[in-house]
C-alpha cells in the first residue's frame, strides 16, 4: 500500500531524486515520526498549502529545529492531484473544503461555491498551476500599510529570484534559478494562447516575454501564462519544499489532523488543538505557533479560540483571550465572469488547460490594473448560465475577473463548537463601483474574443453576447463566481482593524504569527499563490532572524 508520501521526488538541482531508496526512507521516516507523536515541538505549522509549506521547510534547514505540520486533508498522491490537466476533478472532491457563501441579493440570490485545498499542498495541490507574483503596486502598498520596506517591491522581488528556478529565457533581472520553485512558459501551448495574446495586441494591450517581471511594472500586458506543470505533472508548493525533507528526524508531517483551537498560557499561545483519529489530542510549540490555515480556516480557528471580536465571541459563549474585531473581517476574493466561444474546429487542452493571460484597465488614467482575463482551453460557467445560454461540446472561455474589488465580507461563526460551520458571507457585487468594473470586464473579453487573430478558432459566440442594460446586469450577476483566491481575513496593517503587524505576529499575543493569504492587506493581482509563497518566505525570515536559527542546508537528504 502507498503512503502518502510515495511519490516521485521533484527533479530540482541537488536533490536525490534518482536514489530509489528515497521515498523508502520518507515512508520509514514519516512512519515512525508520526507513530511516536511527542507531546511537544518547538515549532508547530498548522496547514501545509502555498505558505505552510515554505515555512515548515525553512525551519527543518536547521536540524536542532523540531518542527510539526499539520494537515487536515490526506495524501496527494491522486492522479487528479499529480496529473496537470485533471486540476478540475478535484473540485468538489474530498480534497476540497468546499466552503458556500451565503444567498447573496447581489448576485441574484446565488450561493457562490469557494473551492479550498483540504490536501497536501493546499490550494498548490488543486488549483490551475498559474504562477502570477502580483503587481509593483500591489507589494508597495503592502509596505505603505505596515511602514516596512521588507514587504515592498525591491524586497520582494529579491525574494523571487532566490525561490524561483526559471526554465523560460534567461533574464537575469527578473527571473531567478536553482531554488525550490520550478516554474516555466507553458511549454508548446495550444494554438490558442497566442491567437488569444495577439488578440489582446489588437486591441492596444502590450505583449511581454512573460506575465511575470516588466508586466508586473506595466499598466497593461498579455503573455504565455507561467505555470508550475513539469513533464505534465504538477509541481505542488508542498512538493517543491517539504518533501525533499520528509526523511529527517527533526521534519514530521500529520495528515488528517484538524486543528480546533489554540492553546493559551495567559496571552501566550503554547500550542494547538487537533482532532486526529477522532480522538482530541493537545500538543505543545516551545517556540512559536504558526497558522497557515487559509483565508476560511484561520480565522475560524482564531475566532474559535478566543481572538476576534469580543462581543461575538461573549454572544457564543467563547472565552475572550484577544479582542481583534478585524479578525474574519475584509474578505476579499477576485470575482469572476465566463465569457465562452464555441470552436469552429476544436483543439485539445494542453499543460494546465490555460496558457495565456493578461491585464489591463477598465478606465483611463489608472496606474495599474483593475482587470485580468484567463484563457481556459474548455467551455465553462455558471450553472445558471449554463442552463441560460447552453454550453457548446467543445468550445474556450475567457475567465475575467476584478483585479481589485471594492465589497468586503465578512466570515461569522455559528457556535462555540469547533465542529460548527462558518458562515461566509462574500458580499460579491455589494460595492456598486464593482458593477460597473465587471462591465467593462465584459467588455474587454468580448472585444478580445471576437477579435480578427482569434476569428480562425470561433464557430459562434455562446455568452454573453452583445446584451446591453439591464439583460447585461443579470447575466453579469448570474455569472459572478469565484476565482479561488479567498484572502484578507486576518489582515497585516496598523489600523484597528488589522490582525497582524508587519512581522506577522498576532496583535496581543506572544507565540502566535499567521503566515497565508489571509495577511494580505488586498488581493494581489492575478493568482494568488506566488504571493502566498512569499508570505511564507518573509515569516520563516522573521522566525530565523527572531530565535537566532542556523540554517544548515545539506547537498543530500541523508540523515546525519
């Protein structure tokens, strides 16, 4: 029987991925670990998505360090998993929470489904594979809200080229080699990608050598999307960074472990609580706490154990330790429309089934961009505009999406219980600016998709057509759906509102950082799980500069 951890290992410079031994000594390994689970680490990582990952890593470099990521999903040894172009077949499927927002009047009254990785890796093990760092603008503002130039641009894109290895043409600049992140163009891409990057050239937005580096300093750009597919396999954050650690003695890595709450010795966190084999057990961090639980589930577990808003918590009967009313406050998601052609002669997906990307504006005079649009190589949308429009047999799709929504939500609890829902109330569309975003993100997919270049590859225009007024408005609102990149919940700021401060610690608390998507002041632009890499790399910084760790890197895995 495989293991969770049987797996091919990554092909990274350095690593031991062609010793046959290996994944025998992660099995062994990893076996014992967690067959003689110990009352206390010194670290403990809650969550093994895009962030978790890297900060469980970082830490396991020093082998003094004993280090614990918990899981609350299972393997990802699924061929859904590790094969590229099965992404979709994960949704809705036991790895994924699949979390449901509340009837929302602004989108007609829908419930939108938001898909999360309940997995190895996370969201990294079930999402489209688009690597997308985020806009100049986006990282500056982050340092603006927290008055630390660590979180700016220069800092940050330091930090990509040291975690990247770039298999696209060389640009030193940018684009790094030889660290832990293998990311390439989509490599001999569907006919499609670059029809649809011309297509986007001729109607006046710019083409770049990749959607990463000087696109990311524009105002607009398209290009071949970068994505973390290998050979056609996935290259999840968690296999990129943990397992090549999976055979040390200091590195034990729990599935199917849920945490419930948060330890406290007064306002000190000392460590966490998790339901395994339906059994609750307490575990100590000597160290620091770490949660990397996502946008949904940090939140929920802060709330849970008694940090967030006083008055909700007293009305649920939950012990205050922390009153952090920004807790579970600013969601934030991109919200995102189907426009879909059906082929005149259709062509297979190729890679991750999306090969071309690009951003741009919905207005003049902005200077960056509020728009980005998605290729998939498939027809796809909406269940209500499905059964509106129809959906052809074989067709493409240009996914728009809001680059900066202006609606909030909000995230409640419904009881003290830790097996109590959380309620999610997205609030999409409430913000009436985003309205008329959305119409002009419409409007760009169209004049995109019925331009000349992609004229050899459209039968008949599916949806939306050329609806106008009030027709426009509906569609719209029964289009409005997730892109997957729920964030903002716990936010890094100075504000009363804001949760962590710029070195990730929790407000109030001794021992506790967050380290995912939910710190994020605003979602970046485009995909989010580049960005939530470098949330990770910063907090591991942080911690190693904190506790005075010695990074020993070694050439092998042996255990010494």
């Amino acid at each position: 029987m495989k293991t969770n951890f049987e797996h091919e290992r990554n092909n990274d410079p350095g690593s031991t991925s062609n010793d046959d031994n290996f994944t025998d000594r992660v099995r062994s390994n990893q076996h014992k670990l967690t067959s003689e689970l110990r009352h206390q680490y010194d670290f403990i990582v809650c969550g093994s998505g895009s962030s978790g990952s890297v900060v469980a890593r970082r830490l396991a470099e020093n082998p003094d360090v004993s280090v614990l990521l918990l899981e609350a999903g299972g393997t990802d040894d699924v061929p859904s998993v590790v094969t590229a172009n099965q992404w979709f077949m994960n949704l809705g499927s036991d790895r994924d929470w699949s979390f449901q927002g509340q009837p929302n009047p602004h989108v007609n009254d829908r419930s939108i489904p938001f898909s999360m990785g309940k997995v190895l890796g996370g969201g990294s093990s079930i999402n489209v594979m688009v690597w997308a760092r985020g806009h100049q603008h986006d990282w500056d503002l982050f340092a603006a809200e927290v008055n630390d130039p660590a979180w700016g641009y220069e800092s940050v894109l330091n930090l990509y080229r040291r975690l990247e290895d770039w298999y696209g043409a060389p640009d030193p600049m940018y684009r790094g080699t030889g660290g832990p992140v293998f990311v390439q163009p989509a490599p001999d891409p569907n006919p499609i990608a670059p029809a649809t990057i011309a297509g986007a050239r001729s109607v006046g937005i710019p083409t770049f050598e990749n959607p990463n580096g000087r696109m990311m300093e524009a105002v607009k750009g398209a290009a071949i999307s970068d994505v973390r597919v290998r050979n056609g396999k996935r290259e999840s954050i968690f296999r990129s960074y943990v397992f090549p650690y999976l055979d040390r003695p200091n590195l034990t890595v729990l599935t199917h472990a849920l945490v419930t709450r948060l330890t406290f010795q007064g306002k000190r966190a000392t460590g966490v609580e998790i339901s395994y084999r339906g059994t609750l057990y307490r575990i100590g961090a000597a160290v620091e706490v770490v949660l990397s639980l996502g946008a949904i589930h940090t939140p929920k577990v802060l709330m849970q154990s008694g940090i967030g808003d006083e008055a909700e918590l007293q009305r649920l009967g939950i012990p205050v330790v922390q009153h952090l009313p920004g807790v579970g406050q600013n969601f934030q998601d991109h919200v995102a429309f189907d426009c879909v052609w059906e082929y005149k002669t259709a062509l297979q997906p190729r890679n991750n089934l999306s090969e071309a990307i690009f951003f741009s504006t919905s207005q003049s005079g902005l200077d960056s961009p509020d728009l980005f649009v998605c290729q998939a190589e498939v027809p796809k949308s909406s269940a209500e505009n499905a059964v509106w429009f129809g959906l052809p047999d074989a067709g493409w799709t240009l996914f728009g999406a809001i680059a900066h929504p202006k609606s909030r939500g909000r995230l409640r609890l419904t009881g003290a219980n830790p097996s109590d829902p959380i309620v999610i109330d997205a609030n999409t569309l409430s913000d009436p600016d985003d309205l008329k975003t959305a119409i002009a993100c419409i409007e760009l997919c169209r004049e995109v998709g019925n331009s000349a270049p992609l004229r050899p590859f459209v039968k008949r225009e599916v949806m939306p057509g050329n609806l106008k007024g009030a027709e426009l408005e509906r569609f719209i609102r029964d289009a409005a759906t997730s892109f997957w990149h729920e964030t903002c919940t716990a936010k890094m700021g100075q504000d009363a509102m804001s949760v962590v401060d710029s070195d990730l610690r929790v407000y109030g608390i001794d021992n506790l950082r967050i380290a995912d998507g939910s710190i994020l002041p605003r979602v970046t632009t485009g995909n989010t799980m580049a960005p939530c890499v470098i949330v990770g790399e910063r907090a591991a910084e942080i911690l190693h500069l904190e506790h005075q760790l010695q990074t020993t890197v070694k050439t092998d895995s042996s255990v010494q």
